[in-house]
C-alpha cells in the first residue's frame, strides 16, 4: 500500500516543478522552493517571477510564449525552449524530468490565475501516474495527489478531503466522515467536499482518481 504523507517544509524531491500559476505563498510551498533551488525545473512564465523573489532555476522549459524577452536572453544558458503545442508547459517539465530519470516531483505554482489552467493542471496528474513514480501537487490550500489501486493518507481530524475521477471508478473508503463501498461517481462534484475522522484514511479504486487534502488552517 502506498501511503502519502502531508507535506511540511521538509518535504523534498528529485526535482521542484514551478508552473506559471500563482506564485506560492504559504509557508510550505514557498519554503520548499526556497530551500530546493538546485532541484528547480521552471516553466517559463513563471520564471518571470524568479527574480522578484530573488531566486534562481537550474532548468526554464516551454515554448517560451510567456517568458520575457529579457529573461530569455539573461536565461539563455538555462531555458530549453519547445515549440509543441500538444502539450503544455508544466507537461513538458515533466517529461524533460522523466528524460533526467526524475522519478519523483513536486509542482508548485499550477493553480490561480486562469481557471481553465488550473483545471488542466490538476487533471493532467492522472496523466503522469504512467509516467512518473510519485507526483505531488502543492498549493497555497492543500496538496493534490492522483492514485490507483489502494493508498493510505496522512491527515488529521476533520480534514477536508475531495476526491476527483475522470472516469466510473468504484471507490470503497475507510475513516472519512461518508464513506464510500465501492461507489461510482459520475460527476467530478460527487466525492468534494469529503472530512477525514483521524489522522489517516484509506482509499482503493480501479481506475486513475485524484485526492485532495486541505492544509490546516
């Protein structure tokens, strides 16, 4: 059974994936990119943002769109630029980390801003899942993780959890307030706004299924 902790400013990775949404500002998100510079892999839009906040990347990777003209030319040694538009910036991140043998990631900055970007971001986790061994999707709320089979989570009591398929998937749970046995859900609405009863909880699905847990508050 895999089990996913909750991140704390501790928390590490082969590489930090910093996507051009919000740039983070809770204490746990920004500390990690604070703390693991050397491991950061940035989208270009957000590399925008990089020296306001007096930070550096090793690797920038998009299709250059977002990124300055300036930055580009002062990033020049550091930004691979790729022009597919099949895939979008935070995909292409994490595929040059799948070329580097990176098999386990932390994205920060992938939601806020455009809502139709922060949709696409989180359901793309499920597309990683073949991909890439361990993905984690922090923000400025929660963390974001997409599962198979059965999976145990750190949490505490009255936690907010919400479950998210992209397709029929039976759901069966333990230690949340409405359990579910086997369950399908149709609609992406139908496993929000779940709570946790303890500090950890169960999950087993079939199919692909991203969770979501709420930071303390």
């Amino acid at each position: 059974m895999k089990y996913y902790p909750m991140p704390t400013i501790q928390s590490t990775a082969q590489a930090i994936i910093l996507a051009n949404g919000d740039f983070p500002r809770h204490p746990i998100p920004k500390l990690i990119l604070q703390y693991h510079q050397d491991k950061l892999v940035c989208c270009d839009g957000a590399a925008n943002n990089l020296l306001n906040h007096h930070l550096t990347a090793q690797v920038i990777i998009g299709d250059g769109d977002s990124l300055s003209l300036d930055n580009q030319i002062k990033y020049q040694d550091k930004f691979i630029k790729l022009s597919d538009q099949n895939t979008n910036d935070l995909t292409k991140a994490v595929l040059f980390c799948q070329s580097q043998s990176l098999q386990s990631l932390i994205i920060l900055g992938a939601t806020g801003k455009r809502e139709d970007h922060t949709i696409a971001n989180i359901a793309l986790l499920v597309n990683y899942l073949s991909i890439i061994d361990d993905v984690t999707m922090i923000t400025d709320f929660g963390v974001f993780n997409a599962i198979q089979l059965l999976c145990s989570f750190e949490s505490y009591s009255k936690q907010q959890v919400s479950l998210f398929s992209q397709s029929p998937t039976p759901i069966t749970t333990t230690n949340l307030k409405y359990p579910l046995n086997q369950q399908n859900h149709i609609y992406w609405w139908q496993g929000s706004l779940n709570e946790s009863l303890g500090d950890e909880f169960t999950i087993e699905v079939n199919n692909a299924l991203i969770v979501y847990r709420a930071f303390r508050e």
